[in-house]
C-alpha cells in the first residue's frame, strides 16, 4: 500500500482508490442523494480528525464528542491519540465541494486510518478530505448554553443528558451498562460495556446508573437555556435488564424516568423509549407515563444471524417471540409510533454473514416487508465495526458500502410500496433537512417539497 499526502489528508489507501468506489456508486445510484452516499461511507468507516479541528473538550466553543452510549469509535481511546484527550466534535455538517453538497449532519465516528480526514486549511476554514483532495466545508455544532452549566453536585449537562442529532434529540442512557455479560449474552457488534469500562479507566466521569433526579435537574437546564427550542424530543436508553436495579425491573427502572420527566415537564418533548420487546402490561405502563414512542429493537432479521448475533436476547426472549411483542406493541402505541432500529451492515458481516450484497438486502428487506405491512416503520442505525466487539474485531472496514446505498433505496421503495411516509420524531426528512445523523436513512426519504403531507408530522400520529 503506498501512502500519499496531497493535502491536509493522509491516506493509508491507494490514491483515489475510495473516490473512485464513491463515484461509481453515485452514478450507479442516481435516486439516492450524494449526500448520503458520502454520509453511509463516513458513518461505516469513520473519519480522522487532524489535531487543528478537534475541540477544547466542554471549555471550548465546539460542541464535543459525548460517547452517549457506545464509542462509535474505530479505536479503543487509546489508540486515538489527541482525539482522546482534545475530543472531536459530537457531529460535523458538510456542505458545497466538488459534489455540490446540501447540508449534510453525520455522527463523529474516529478513525485515524480513514482516507476521509477533518483538518482546517490556512485560513482556518474546516474541511472534509478524501484521498487528500477537498470534498466539503465542514462545519461543527457550536457550545449549547445549557452545555456551559452544571448540576449541583458539579456533573455536567453533557454527561447527564447529552444532545445529538444537532440539538433535536436528548439521548438520556440512564443505564450505561448492560446486563447481558460476555461473550456468550453481548450483541456480537455492541461495546457498550467496554465503552463503560474504557471511560472509567481515562478517569473521565461516566455515571452507571444515572439517578431520576439527576436527569430532571440537567432537564430542568436544558429547558431554561433552549430558550430557541431546538431540543424536540428525548429518548430513555441504555442496557438491557435481565434481572434488577434497585429492585425494579427493566419496564419499572426505565418507566420511572418516563414517569419523573411528563409529570415535570408535560409535553415539552417527544418522549421516546429504547427497550427490549417487553410483555404488552409492560409497554402498556410506558404509555401510560406519557411515552409517544416505542423503539424495541430487532438489531438483524435474518434468524441464524439474530440467534448467532443476540444470544442473550435469543436465550432471553427468543427471536419470533420479541417480533410478536413488537407487532403486540402497535396495539399499544399505534403501529406509527413503534419504530424498532436494526443495525444495518451486520447482515454481511463475516464469518456468519452473507456473502453477497443481493442476499443480504434480500434478507432485510424481508424484514422490512414483514414490519411495514403492518403500518409499522423500522429505521436504522449504520454499523460501526467497533474493535473490541467480536463483529468489529474481525470486519475492521464493515459492510461494503454498496450494501449500505441499496438499502437505502430499498426501504424508500419498501415505504412507497406500503403508502408509508418517514416515521415521526426523526424531524425533517430530506437531503439538506435532515438532522438524524447515525444513519441517512432521512436523508434519503423524500423532502418537504415532495413528500406527502403526513411526511412533515413532528408529533407521533395515532396510538
Ligand atoms: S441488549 Fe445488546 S445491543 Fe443492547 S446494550 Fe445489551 S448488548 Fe448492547
């Protein structure tokens, strides 16, 4: 492999070599935007940041990288150098270049060895470069006020309840572990425990289990500085819940935030919820607590993948069982308002996965038919091979990103096949509108200016 330096940016690969792979795909793929072209090879691959546009941590202008639940990273901190101590910025924004770029909101994932690298020219200007040439402006989010406030007992608002999504969504992972343990219950592809382990040994804080009080006081911050509102929704996340904490069970434990923040702050968010497919009484009490909507994962469709992947969900609950806790749910929430999140590429991961772009989108999109002919819309999240998972370790590049463009334009074809429009509580869909960033899966959906009228919906409809 040669290496080249032809500006900011060095290269590890060939020259070109993935320019050449983003183009091709670009015009082999005409309806999918550009912007989530580059967006899906970012998120699956990462990106390296040059020491100038890295961010003075929560002291700085730059709204830093919060590790809201699992590292994104394509290295252990250690392994990241400066980024590690002088975090990257939590999202980039990328506009203009070569490619004539919309605004475009992707999720920082670290990877010194990317060929995309963010480095400031000169003139100071942020940009992105692939294989050394310059292919977007760069821009970053700036400090939230309410970042520049703590609790009372010295915690920051970052640590408590982090922002993403450009301040749209407050990810409240209240439970910062999981229960399922080891090699033998983990998800093949998840780092949320070593991401745990790998804070507390950096010395950085990063609370376990996040008291209810705790969340309501950065709340109660985050309300008084959001005077523009930009924050429209949260969502109460964390690990799985096998047994107890503090005596509750996994519906109880995480039901006691829902609770605590609608009686404290009735309708001020879209209240969300990320927890297994649990029993209908049990998601009947989320609902109850004024949760809109309900995100029980189904990670991979595909059973021998789910079974090899998800051995603790599979030894727990079983595989058709939590699909029929989910479609259980959609009687609970309404089907709009129960979005289960797949991690999409893991289907092609080796050695279990599929070999062949076609079957593993044939796979997925089984899923998807299977979800969407019942009114209820997946969304995903783009796998990011994390190096101390056992999926990450051995696919260090992740699916090929061919996977990942066809998928998008599956699931819009799946969505138009079923009359069903971008689900709520994502914000605007669109190339250039939309600010989910660990998947572009919005991006690629149809904007204002063509989507049907209930595309636009903030607020969950029906339930
Ligand atoms: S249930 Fe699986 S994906 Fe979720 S936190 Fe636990 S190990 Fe990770």
């Amino acid at each position: 492999m040669s290496v080249t330096r032809t500006g900011p940016g060095t290269s590890r690969t060939r020259p070109e070599h993935r320019t050449a792979l983003v183009e091709e795909l670009m015009e082999r793929f005409p309806g999918v935007p550009r912007e989530a072209v580059l967006k899906e090879d970012l998120l699956r691959g990462g990106v390296a940041f040059d020491d100038s546009a890295l961010s003075d941590n929560e002291n700085g202008e730059v709204k830093p990288k919060s590790y809201f639940i699992f590292s994104f990273d394509h290295g252990t901190l250690p392994e990241l150098g400066e980024a590690a101590l002088r975090r990257p910025p939590e999202e980039i924004v990328l506009t203009g270049g070569p490619y004539d770029l919309r605004r475009t909101v992707v999720s920082v994932r670290v990877n010194p060895g990317s060929p995309y690298r963010v480095a400031a020219s000169d003139d100071g200007m942020l940009g992105l470069y692939l294989d050394g040439r310059r292919i977007a402006d760069v821009g970053v989010p700036p400090m939230p006020d309410y970042y520049r406030h703590t609790l009372a007992n010295g915690k920051s608002v970052m640590e408590v309840a982090p922002t993403i999504q450009w301040g749209y969504l407050i990810y409240l992972t209240v439970f910062r572990v999981c229960q399922y343990f080891g090699a033998k219950e983990e998800c093949q592809y998840c780092d949320i425990n070593h991401n745990w382990r790998q804070h507390k040994a950096a010395g950085r804080p990063y609370t376990g289990v996040k008291p209810v009080e705790e969340v309501l006081e950065a709340l109660e911050i985050i309300d008084r500085y959001d005077t523009a509102k930009a924050s429209t929704a949260y969502t109460l996340t964390g690990g799985a819940i096998t047994s107890h904490i503090g005596g509750k069970d996994e519906a109880e434990f995480y039901g006691q935030y829902a609770q605590a923040i609608e009686e404290r702050f009735p309708g001020r968010w879209i209240g969300k919820v990320v927890a297994q497919a649990l029993p209908k009484a049990d998601v009947q009490r989320f609902k109850d607590h004024g949760v809109q909507i309900y995100h029980p994962n189904f990670e991979v469709w595909d059973r021998r993948l789910f079974e090899l992947y998800c051995p603790g969900k599979e030894r727990y609950v079983g595989r058709d069982e939590w699909h029929r806790r989910i479609l259980d749910s959609a009687e609970v929430f309404g089907p709009r308002n129960v979005i289960p999140n797949f991690v999409a590429g893991v289907e092609m991961a080796e050695p279990f996965g599929f070999t062949t772009v076609d079957e593993a989108i044939d796979s997925t999109t089984e899923g998807l038919r299977f979800f969407m002919s019942r009114g209820i819309t997946p969304r995903f999240t783009t796998w990011c091979p994390e190096p101390t998972t056992p999926l990450g370790k051995a696919n260090p590049q992740g699916a090929p990103l061919e996977y990942h463009i066809r998928l998008l334009q599956a699931y819009r074809a799946t969505m138009d096949e079923y009359g069903l429009s971008s689900p709520p509580g994502y914000g605007l869909p669109g190339a250039g509108r939309a600010v989910f960033s660990v998947s572009s899966f919005m991006d690629s959906l149809p904007g204002a200016d063509e989507a049907a009228p209930a595309a636009h919906d903030e607020a969950p409809a029906g339930g």
